[in-house]
C-alpha cells in the first residue's frame, strides 16, 4: 500500500509536538516505504526553520530532526518520486475549482493532495481537517493522526 504524509506527520514523527505520539504510532502500522516529493523535501525543511523561528525547537533540534530525515531518506523508509509538476498543478487546479470553496483548502494543501493522486497514493495521512476533507472528497482513503 503507497502511503503518502503531509509535512505535518513528517514534522511530528520528527520534531517533539503536540501530535507526535499518535505520529509515532501511525508509522509503526504503515508498510514503508512512504512518498517523499520535492514538495515534502522543500516543506519539511521550511517548517524546521519556522520551528526555530518561533523558539519551539533550537537550531541543535532542527539540525537532529532534518539528519534523522536525512538517515530515513538513505534508509528506505521513504520511496522519493518526482511526478511531472505540469501533471501536478494541473490536478491541483483541477481540486481547487472543484473544492476550495466549499472545503477552504489552502495552496500547499492542495498541491499535496494533488501529488498523492498523481503518483497513485492508496491512504494519505494527514492530522489536518480541511486536507484530510480535501482528500476524501478526491476520492482518496485518510489516515488522521
């Protein structure tokens, strides 16, 4: 089964938060690898550093949580995949004009939901309520965390 997390669960299962334990716990029941996209990779990154920008984590912290992903990339646990970004901000369009006034679905939310479903994702895992509403409105079947 091709799981896909949002950058929420990746920040959670590395970074100490108030979702972490259910993070941890998640990940014991998935069959890796899981998807990891440049969108991950660039969003995962940026919300370490806000985490130091708001003083919840140090910059120690931050450089341990991005090395543990870093090991976790090398080790297999994550599949990277690069789907098309014309195929992507195509479905992306494609979930906004169909969703986005009733769900209030923002941007980042909805090009992950769009990557899922490009690259065939089975369960998308998400502790967010309007991408995880988004998602099982795209037909896709959710893990909440």
């Amino acid at each position: 089964m091709n799981h896909y997390p949002d950058t929420g669960f990746l920040c959670s299962l590395y970074s100490n938060d108030a979702n972490s334990q259910q993070a941890i716990a998640e990940i014991q029941r998935i069959i890796l690898p899981m998807s990891f996209t440049w969108l991950h990779h660039l969003e995962f990154r940026n919300a370490m550093r806000l985490r130091v920008f708001r003083k919840e984590i140090t910059p120690k912290q931050r450089d341990a949580s991005l090395n543990l992903m870093r090991a976790d990339l090398a080790g297999g646990v994550f599949q990277p995949i690069s789907p098309a970004l014309d195929a992507v901000t195509i479905e992306a369009e494609r979930l906004s004009a169909m969703h986005v006034e009733k769900l209030g679905t923002r941007s980042l939310d909805i090009l992950h939901v769009a990557m899922a479903i490009i690259v065939g994702t089975d369960v998308f895992i998400t502790s967010d309520k309007r991408q995880a509403s988004l998602a099982k409105a795209a037909g896709l079947k959710v893990r909440s965390f």
